[in-house]
C-alpha cells in the first residue's frame, strides 16, 4: 500500500481550506483517508497551519511519501516551536482570555 500525506479540500466556494491527511494514494482525495494529522488555512493571516509533528515523523518513518505543499508545511512546523504546530483542542478558559483581551483593546481604542 502506497501511502502519501496530502490536503483535502475542505469548505465552501471562495472559503477553501485544507485538511493534511494520510491516505492510501489509490485513493481520491476527496475519499477515503487514514488519519487527520492537522490543517492548513490559506486565507488565514500569521499561523495558519497546525500539524501534529509526532504524527508526521511517525508516518514518515513508515513510509509515508508527503506532496509538495505538504513536505512544504512539514519543513515550516519543524522549524516552529512544538507548542505553536501541534493542534490540540480549545479551552474554555482560553477563549475566555482572548475575549477579555479583546475587550480590553476595544476600550483603549475607544479612550
């Protein structure tokens, strides 16, 4: 089975982004896949990707053949630090901070 990392369109019309995948390459893209390892947001200003590099390095030591764009994301998360590439799940309270955050610089902008 050749398996290859590669993005799944994901979205609307004008509101594309991307999902790094593994899937077996007999495949479609738009098929069935293996595993979800993280995604990419092109529109998206600053970090627009997050990728789970143990994953990554798991997959790549089995054999796993990366496209372009996504050996490309892969060379880009490898040089970040291991907090800022890896996706992980939201939490309340980080919300919370980031709207008080935004709060607060709306009010300063406004004095």
């Amino acid at each position: 089975m050749a398996v290859k990392i590669r993005l799944r369109r994901m979205g609307s019309r004008n509101a594309a982004f991307y999902r790094v995948i593994v899937q077996d390459s007999r495949f479609a893209p738009t098929g069935r896949f293996i595993e979800t390892l993280g995604w990419y947001d092109p529109k998206q200003e600053g970090n627009n990707f997050s990728l789970n590099i143990d994953r990554v390095n798991y997959w790549l030591d089995n054999g796993a053949q990366p496209s372009e764009t996504a050996q490309s994301l892969i060379k880009k998360a490898a040089a970040l630090p291991a907090e800022k590439s890896v996706s992980g799940e939201v939490k309340e309270e980080e919300v919370a901070a980031v709207e008080a955050e935004e709060v607060a610089e709306e009010a300063t902008e406004e004095a």
